[in-house]
C-alpha cells in the first residue's frame, strides 16, 4: 500500500502542474465567462457591451461595444468628442482597482464601438502600459 502512495504522489503533483494556467490563459478564461455571464449588458442608454475578448498573441482585452440611438449619430460621434471619449477610458485604466493585476502584468487595453444602424465600427483605441503607465492611479503616484 505504501509503494502504490509513493508511486502516485509524483503522478499527482505532474497533474496539478499541467492543470496551472499562465496568466494569458487566465485572461482568456476570465474573458470568455464574463461574456457568457454578463453580455449583452446595457451600460446606459446608449451604450451595449457585447463581449471582452483576450487576444495571447497582442496581450490585449478587446471590449467590443454598440452603440443605439443619439451617441450612433454622426454629430455626436465626432473627432471632439471621440477624443474625449478616449480620454475618459483612459483615466478609467489608470484608476481602476479591478484591473490592477491586468496593469501590472503589462496588458493592452481596446475598445471597439459599432453603430447598431451600419454596424461600422464609430471608435476604435487602444491603450498599451505606455498609455496607462505603471498601473498605480494617479492621485497614488508620489
């Protein structure tokens, strides 16, 4: 009996170690279940979360969006206030507690907005860690 328990204590621990995902593989995981769990998610009015997705070969969450009613309007999505848009994502992924692991870990950030009437693609950025910097907010940075 003891050899059968010294015998398959190795093969266990060999079954554990393969079982262990990378943090890529962690982020696609996460990526695929929040998809399943939460999307489509309405965010306000305008605003529909349609999926996150991880890409391992870029290291990037893409957020894909759509957008109804007043913001799928070409005067509303403009360059002024696409860059506005831009920069409020922006300070989100610099603040934001829940992606510090993701920020830490050097991840890249995009987000897709399509109109729901042409399906086009109305905002597209994406943030790299150069971006977003060290993944400490700013009101933190000393």
């Amino acid at each position: 009996m003891k050899k059968k328990t010294i015998l398959l204590l190795p093969a266990l621990w060999g079954l554990m170690a393969a079982c262990q995902e990378n943090f890529d593989e962690r982020c696609a995981r996460e990526a695929r279940e929040y998809t399943e769990k939460q999307c489509p998610r309405r965010m306000d009015i305008c605003t529909i979360m349609d999926s996150l997705t991880y890409d391992e070969a870029t290291h990037t969450l893409n957020y894909y969006y759509t957008l109804e009613g007043e913001l799928d309007t070409d005067s509303m999505m403009n360059k002024e206030n696409c860059g506005k848009i831009e920069d409020l994502l922006r300070k989100n992924i610099i603040n934001s507690v829940e992606l510090k692991t993701y920020k830490e870990n050097g991840i890249n950030f995009a987000y897709c907005y399509h109109s729901k009437t042409t399906g086009k693609a109305r905002l597209q950025v994406r943030f790299t860690p150069e971006d977003y910097g060290n993944g400490i907010p700013a009101n933190d940075k000393k």
